[in-house]
C-alpha cells in the first residue's frame, strides 16, 4: 500500500470511529432490558508504592464490582461487531440502532483483603488507610470526557473517564483513562492506572522499624477488572 492510500485508509478509520461514537454519546431513553457485569476471576485493584528502601506492592482480588449497561447484550454485541467490521451503513439511515444511555458503575474493595507479601505490611497499610473506620476501597463512576476511541490495531477501546473515588474516608473526583476489551460476547476486560498522593486523602505515608524504612508519599492504583454477563 503506497503512502497515498495509507493515509486515506487512516482517514477513514478516525472518521468512521468519530461518527460510530458520535452516536454512542446521544443518548436515549434506557432500554427495557439492561446488561448486567459483574467482576470475574482475575479482576484485580492493585496499590503500588515505593520507600527509602524497595518498592511495594498490595494486590486486591476481593473485588466487588457491577456494571449495568442500559441496552440489551445482544445489542451491546451487536454495536460492537459493526464497529470493529466497519459495517455501518445500517447506521446511517437509523442511528438510534447505535445509541443508548452510559452506564452504571460501583466498585469497592475490602481494605482487609489486600496481600503485600508480609503481615507487618498489611497490618501498616491497614492502619494507614484507617481501615476499622473505612474498611471499603470505593470507586464510583460519574461520567465521560468526549468521546471513546477505538484502536484498530489492538482493539481497545480508550475513554477519558470521572468518578469518585474514596480512601481512607475521604471522597474524591478523578479523571483516568480507561481502555476496554471485550475478551468474549460474555467478558470484557477493563484497565486504567491512577498515580496519586497518599495525603491527597488524609493518609499519613508509613513508616516501619522505629522510622527507619519510610514509604514515600506517591502511590499508584491500578485498576484491572474482568467483569462477566450475569443471568
């Protein structure tokens, strides 16, 4: 393929996706039947850190997460399958066939249930994110900015995202970037990282050995869901 038809080959797969999801975003009444997901095996929240000694890391897998998509499955396959076939030409004579309402999402995560590879690490992580009184790490979905992009390469499918998002009993909204899979008509995969300041909510960064291992105040939250139909 020359350059020429590369570029036009380019052109019409940003256009293609831009009008695809320019439907998408309009939305409509919520369909009578929904798509309800929750998390399967393998979804995973994971804390990463470091300290003035090593990098850490706590892992949970305690998730509990639902999704509900305001259309039916078939029909969420359905737009699916035309995006990625570039078959559309239904769509321009009814583009209601594309739309329908954003979804619903919750995520929490027991604040118990995370694994760092040694007691004394979860206990300090535990007190740190004042787990008796906020035993829940909570992730609520509010919205998208823009609209979602589609690489045709890998297949993913990017979004600028915000939600609300509790630790340690303090509550706030972020923004990150989502990229989504479907791995199966039934299973769809969902990854997004989230770098922040323990202090930006309240937590005070650990400390262990009468201070003499001191974690750092920066931590990342990596998010990596699997979420399966349900019924």
């Amino acid at each position: 393929m020359n350059s020429t038809a590369k570029i036009l080959n380019s052109s019409f797969c940003v256009l293609r996706s831009a009008f695809i999801f320019s439907l998408l975003l309009i939305a409509l009444p919520t369909a009578a039947q929904a798509t309800r997901l929750a998390a399967g095996s393998g979804s995973a929240v994971v804390l990463d850190g470091s300290s003035n000694v090593k990098d850490w890391q706590c892992r949970g897998t305690s998730v509990d997460a639902l999704m509900v998509v305001p259309t039916s499955p078939s029909h969420l396959n359905a737009v699916i399958d035309r995006i990625e076939d570039g078959n559309i030409g239904v769509w321009m004579s009814n583009p209601s066939a594309a739309r329908f309402d954003p979804p619903d999402f919750r995520l929490r995560v027991p604040v118990s249930t995370f694994k760092c590879g040694n007691r004394v690490m979860e206990s300090d992580m535990r007190r740190a994110l004042k787990a008796e009184a906020n035993p829940h790490v909570e992730f609520a979905f509010r919205g998208m900015k823009g609209g979602i992009r589609h690489d045709v390469d890998t297949g993913l499918y990017h979004a600028d995202i915000t939600g609300d998002l509790s630790l340690a009993g303090v509550k706030r909204t972020i923004t990150l970037t989502l990229a989504a899979q479907r791995l199966s008509p039934t299973r769809f995969r969902f990854r997004a990282v989230l770098p922040l300041r323990m202090t930006d909510f309240g937590v005070t960064p650990p400390t262990a050995l009468f201070g003499a291992v001191k974690a750092r105040d920066e931590l990342t939250v990596r998010f990596d869901l699997t979420l399966e139909v349900q019924g």
